[in-house]
C-alpha cells in the first residue's frame, strides 16, 4: 500500500495537521491511530479551556473533538483507528496492525504526531511497597472519564503542573477527598490560570518543597511518608490513591535511531511539551501547511 | 477431603519444579500454594542469574548441581518455551585482593570444568565491555553464564506439571499438618489434604512449615535487597552479566541486560528483613554501584525498583549454611529450606532430586506418558512479520495491540487469563504487559477490562495481586 503523506497521531495535533495539509493541497493523507475513537487524549478532557484561538471560545475536551473531527470529514483525509504502528523503516515504509491484519505501508513524507507518555512512579526512586491503588493523572483521567471508574476516596496529587491540577478538581468534583497536592518546588508547577479554577475554589492545600519519600500498603496503598525538603523531617500521610502527574515526556519511540531523515516531521507534544492544546494545534498546522505544500497536487 | 499421594507446599520456582518431576513417576500430586498465584515471593524478586558454576566449593551437592543445571538450561528452556540468554558473565575487579579472588573463582571453576573460563586483563575486559569502568584490573569471563526470567521459568513448569496431571490449588494457606496411619494431613484455611508424602517447598516460610509438625534444625533469617530496573533504551547497557567483586570483600553488584531487553542491577543487602519494601538506602547503595561499575551508565532511565527478600539457612546457634538443606526429619517429609543463590540454576535440578527421594519412598514407577514439552503464548513481538501477519489472519487479537510499550496484544492477555491468570500482576507475568516503560499507566486499565469481562466479576473486584489489593474503589474499607 501507498500513501503520499502518513500522519501517525489523531489527537488534536494530528488531526490539525490533516486538516492543514489537506487545505495546503495534499490529497492522499492517511491518519492513523491506535485508538478507537480520534481525539487523542481531548475526549478525557472534560474541563474547558479548549478551541480559544481557533474558535474564540472555550471549548470542553469532547466538544473541541467534535469540532475538528467535524471538519476532517468534510476532507478526504482517511482515519485508521485502532491502528497500532508498529515500526517505521528509513526506506519510508510503515507497517501497521489491526484486527484485519498487517499492512506494510509507503509514504513519502511522515508527519509523527503521536503526542507524549508521562513519566509514572517508577522513575522515582521512591522507598516503600509496591500496592496498588497508584494512577498517573492521566491514565486516572482516562479511567474516571471514559470508563467511569471510581478509583479512591482520599487522594493524594503527586506534582502540581496543571495535568495534576486539573485531576484535583476532578477528584473533589466527583466527591472524593484530595488531602493535598504535593510539589516539591517553591511554587505551584501549573498555570494561574488552572491554580484558580481547580485549586482556590476547593482550598486544596499545595504543599510545596515536600515529596513523597515512601510508600506504604500491603494490597492497596494505606498512606505515604511525606518529607519536607528544607528541614528534612518527614510526616505520614493517609491516603487510599496515590495520583502522580510527575511530568510528560514526548513519545519519539517510533522514530528512534531514525536520525533527522528529511521526510519525517514532528507536530505537536511529541516535538515538544506544550502547555496549551492550541499551542500544539498552531505548531502542527504550520507542519501541516508545509508538508501538504510539499505534496500539494 | 482430598487424597494425593504427595502434596507440595509452596509453588515458589522449587515447588513448580518439584511438581513437574514428580510428573515423571506414577504418582498423584497436588501443589498447594497460600497465594493467589505461583512464584510472588523469593521467585519473583531476583538477580535472574544462571549461575557458571565456578562459585561453590568443589563436590558439594550445590557445586555439582550448578555446573549440570547450567549445561542444560537452554535445554531445559526449550522443552519449556522460555526465553533464555546465555549473554555470558564478567565478574570485575578494580584492585589486588579482589584479583585474587578471581583468581580463586578461576581456579575452583577450572576443577568443576566449568567450560569456556577465562580471566582477562582489565584491558581485555573493556575491550569485551567497553562501558566498563576504567579501573577494572581483572576480569573473569564465564561464557556459559546466562539470564532467564524467573517467574516465566517457574510458570512454564508448573504448567507442564499440571498438563501432566499435577493439581493446582492456588490460595490454600498452610494451617497444620499431622501425621496419620497412612501417612499425613494438611490443613488449609479451605482444603485438607491427605497424603502418603509430604514436600515442603515453602520458601521464606519453610521452616515454620516443618515446625508445624516436626522441629526444624534450620531456620530462616531473611535478607532483604533492593533492585532497580532500566528502560531497554538507556544509553551504553552492558551486553554481559557485569558482576562486581568489591576490593574491600563488601557486597557485590549486578548489571543484568534481561531476556526483556531491560537492565537489572542490584541487589543492595538489608539484613534481617522480612518485608517487601525498598529502602531508600538500598536504592542509593546500587545507584552508586552502578556508576562506579558502568560510569556512562544512563540511571536517569529508571523504570521501576523492587524490593527481594531472600531465605538464608541459619544453624540454631546463628551460624549459617554454604551448601543447599533438604531436610528429612521423618520418613515421607521432606524439606527444601532457605534455598537461595543460585537456587534460580538448579530448580530444575533440586526438583528431580526431591522427585527421586519421594518416589524411592512411595516406590512409584515411570510415568511413560510425562510429557517436559511446554508450549509459551505465543508473543507476537520478536515474530517475522509474515509470521505476525499470519497470526492475526487466524485471531484477529493478535492484531490488537494492548501494551504499547513492550508491544503485548490481546490475544497474549487473553490466553494468559485462559491460563489461569486472574490478577493483574499475574497478566504481567505471564505476558510482559506493563514492564515497559509506562508501567502500566496507559495499559493496566485495559487488562483491568479484559480481565473483568473473561473472569465474570465486576471490575471492582479485579485485584493487583490478590484481596486487598482492588484496583477500583479505594481498595477494601473498613467502614
């Protein structure tokens, strides 16, 4: 199979970049994803804050989906969702699996928009046990959200950058206690725009310059050892979830050892973390716009 | 009641290996494990080492042992379809005494005919292992030393044990034990069991077991040790299992490069401790190791720690014990107490050895029919892609992708649960999903889901690793 240019990546990014390269003239896109709906992470995303530069106002997560994915299918962009790529070579060829089969795939330009992973509690040499009951902010977006899973009933936030803001709110707003957020900064990692909407309003305590230094719990998390940067003294900390937003790393692993080849371009959180989804739509839309010039017919 | 004529207790590696070799005679059997699945203790935290054999002393049962266990471990993974790396060891010094001790190590190898040895100058070591520190002075090669995953081994054997007729009984903690006319009975919190003989595989609680009925002459005093774990793609990973010997005779280090492409390295020693937990002290014990060993060593790759407790044979008096204990405190009883390093080497071989006592006794002839070939899932990652194109025309599952980070697919999840997976951290086991770098963040709620929905339960009651430890829920409550 051919295709002109190969977007690996419907999340916002992705699907801006189509859309992009589809106006730029480019008629043969294909954007894959392995999940089964597009969006990326958008549609876990309840809270607004979306779609302000494209369409001058704050959309929701599912909301702002709706609307670019609205407008791709108004293009000839193909979707392929439940779509895992499972290796691009340096000969422009991909090969993709779903639960038809395997399909090895030619491009002539990739445009990787697979957005970021975040870094979870293993990357912390942190003492402790290993129980469950331990969420990454997003993954327990993904899960309260989608799944509409409960997951625990005194919360402890782990990194105070907006993802582990914005999952604050969501605890309190689904009736859940948030005993506090921790960071081990002088100062709160997210926006002020998020300190005032997800944290002022609930007084959630952010409880700077500590961290967690252990972890205890037999099956299930029962509490951590909070200690205190500055004095060093350390306190116990009851709680039941543990949420960790400890930061995002842009996910390159398709294209590792695939050196800075001139077909391949990066869109989104995967060339770099931005802080607003709008950001990363204006940055693929320029990928896009070039690419799709490039290939315009 | 139940009636078996041998009941193992403990489905550690030793019990799943006992039990497979029981297989080999005419014998009924039945495997009792308190857990909610095989190998979770001593098994499941490890150095992941199959040992050369150049380490014990010449003519004892565990120097012997070793030496042969090692020249059939890839035969033995084969008939068990384990993935086995004889990636080859290099045990460093960086200074006189510790040459010395190598020297040593090379000589009592030499006499086992330990094959393949050789010592190295430090330079010959870096040119084997370029990310060797600078100040190796000498380094011993053992080429048939290998790594081998220790849970995937212990499952692979108790599954080829239950294929051939052994009897699982997961979640059947030890109460008491009695002897009887015929033999004994053992009390579960669920089951009683009645047997002819008895095996006491227990690991870490191996001798309370056997105190259960009789007094054990050795006792266990357990060790704890740390270990951490790098992403498959740190930067400038040894090929070779580095081990390192201390100038100062203090404890030693491993870097392990894993059949799943990881780095293990540790352990660090605590001693007596009985408690799964990573210390603090312990992490930066081998942080520190690491980077004196392997100094271009990319530690900011951390993927998880674990915490390992390891059973050490103690006399009454506190002295320890070199060799392996198998004691026999009564006729059709049995122990395997505080076998530890390299208990991984020889389960195979310490199983067989067990297997022929207990069937002197019970006088059981061959088993014609024992079958030691185990068929693996079949893991889609490491396929041809013809290969995986061919799997996922006959299961379109193969063609759904569910861990994305050590590329795991459904049909593997779903034939791990068919297998008799029912937590989470048995899917792991049993299929690699979840030991990738997110670990678990973006996959663990889709096993959550499988497991649920192949189980018949609600999501709920999906646990971590056994009651107590609900995903969902906030875990069990009091109130």
């Amino acid at each position: 199979m051919k295709t002109e240019l190969l977007i690996v990546g419907a999340g916002a990014a992705g699907i801006a970049a189509a859309l992009s390269a589809w106006e730029a003239g480019c008629r043969d896109i294909l954007l894959v994803d392995r999940r089964e709906k597009p969006g990326g992470i958008l549609p876990q995303c309840l809270h607004e804050g979306f779609g302000l530069a494209t369409y001058g106002m704050e959309l929701s997560g599912p909301e702002y989906t709706d609307r670019i994915t609205e407008r791709l299918a108004h293009t000839g962009v193909r979707l392929a969702l439940g779509t895992e790529v499972l290796k691009v070579r340096g000969d422009r060829t991909a090969v993709l699996s779903d639960r038809g089969g395997l399909t090895e795939l030619h491009f002539e330009r990739l445009i990787l928009a697979a957005g970021c992973r975040e870094r979870s509690i293993g990357s912390l040499p942190v003492a402790g046990t290993r129980p469950a009951g331990i969420f990454t902010a997003g993954q327990a977006q993904e899960m309260m959200n989608l799944r509409g899973q409960d997951l625990g009933r005194e919360v402890l936030i782990l990194g105070s950058g907006d993802l582990g803001l914005i999952m604050a709110r969501q605890f309190v707003l689904a009736g859940k206690h948030v005993i506090a957020v921790i960071e081990k900064e002088s100062r709160c990692g997210g926006m002020a725009r998020n300190v005032r909407r997800c944290i002022e309003p609930y007084r959630i305590p952010i409880r700077c310059r500590t961290t967690v230094s252990a972890i205890h719990g037999e099956g299930r998390i029962c509490g951590v050892t909070l200690r205190h940067l500055d004095s060093g003294a350390e306190e116990l900390l009851p709680c039941d979830t543990l949420v960790t937003a400890l930061g995002l790393i842009p996910d390159r692993e398709l294209v590792r050892g695939l050196g800075d080849p001139d077909w391949l371009f990066l869109a989104g959180n995967c060339h770099r973390v931005h802080d607003l989804a709008d950001s990363a739509v204006a940055e693929a839309e320029t990928v896009g716009t070039r690419v799709g010039g490039e290939l315009a017919v | 009641m139940r009636g078996f004529d041998l009941v193992v207790i403990g489905g550690g590696l030793l019990g799943c290996f006992a039990a497979r070799n029981l297989c080999r005679r005419q014998l009924h059997i039945a495997l009792i494990e308190a857990r909610e699945d095989v190998c979770t203790g001593v098994s499941r935290a490890n150095t992941a080492i199959v040992y050369p054999g150049y380490d014990h002393k010449p003519g004892t049962l565990k120097a012997e042992m070793t030496v042969r266990a090692n020249a059939r471990f890839a035969e033995l993974c084969a008939e068990l379809d384990v993935p086995f790396s004889r990636c080859g060891s290099l045990m460093l010094s960086c200074g006189e005494k510790a040459d010395a001790v190598l020297r040593e190590k090379y000589k009592n190898g030499l006499s086992m005919a330990v094959p393949g040895l050789r010592l190295l100058s430090g330079e010959e070591a870096r040119e084997l292992e370029p990310s060797l520190t600078a100040g190796v002075t000498s380094a011993l090669y053992a080429p048939t030393a290998g790594t081998v995953n220790p849970w995937e081994l212990g499952i692979a054997a108790v599954e080829n044990a239950a294929a051939n007729g052994a009897e699982l009984f997961l979640n059947n903690r030890v109460l008491g034990i009695r002897k009887t006319a015929e033999g004994y009975r053992i009390e579960t919190d669920r089951e009683v069991f009645a047997c002819r003989a008895v095996l006491n595989c227990a690991g870490l609680y191996a001798d309370r077991v056997q105190e259960l009925l009789f007094p054990s002459e050795v006792h266990i005093v357990p060790d704890g040790a740390d270990y951490l774990i790098l992403d498959r793609a740190a930067a400038n990973k040894p090929t070779h299992i580095i081990q390192y010997e201390p100038e100062d005779g203090g404890k030693g280090f491993n870097a392990v490069p894993t059949v799943e492409g990881s780095l293990l390295l540790g352990p660090s020693e605590r001693a007596n401790e009985l408690d799964f937990a990573v210390s603090e002290r312990g992490i930066d014990f081998v942080r520190e190791r690491a980077a004196f060993v392997l100094p271009g060593l990319d530690l900011g790759e951390l993927i998880r720690s674990f915490a390992a407790v390891r059973p050490n044979p103690r006399r009454e008096d506190g002295s320890s014990i070199g060799s392996f204990v198998i004691e026999n405190p009564a006729p059709g009883f049995w122990s395997m107490i505080g076998i530890k390093t390299p208990g991984l080497t020889c389960a195979d071989e310490l199983g067989r050895f067990a297997a022929e006592k207990a069937a002197a006794f019970l006088n059981a002839g061959p088993n014609e029919r024992f079958d030691p070939r185990r068929r693996g899932i079949k893991k889609a990652r490491g396929m041809s892609w013809e290969q995986r194109a061919a799997a996922v025309r006959s299961d379109p599952d193969y063609g759904e992708v569910v861990c994305c980070c050590e590329d795991i697919t459904k049909a593997e999840v779903l034939e791990a649960i068919r297998r008799g997976a029912t937590t989470l951290d048995a899917v792991k086991r049993r299929t690699g999903a979840c030991m990738g770098r997110c670990q678990g963040s973006r996959c663990q709620q889709k096993l959550l889901a499988l497991l649920a929905r192949e189980l018949g339960v609600p999501e709920d009651a999906v646990t971590k690793d056994g009651a107590g430890s609900e995903v969902l829920g906030g875990g069990r409550h009091e109130d």
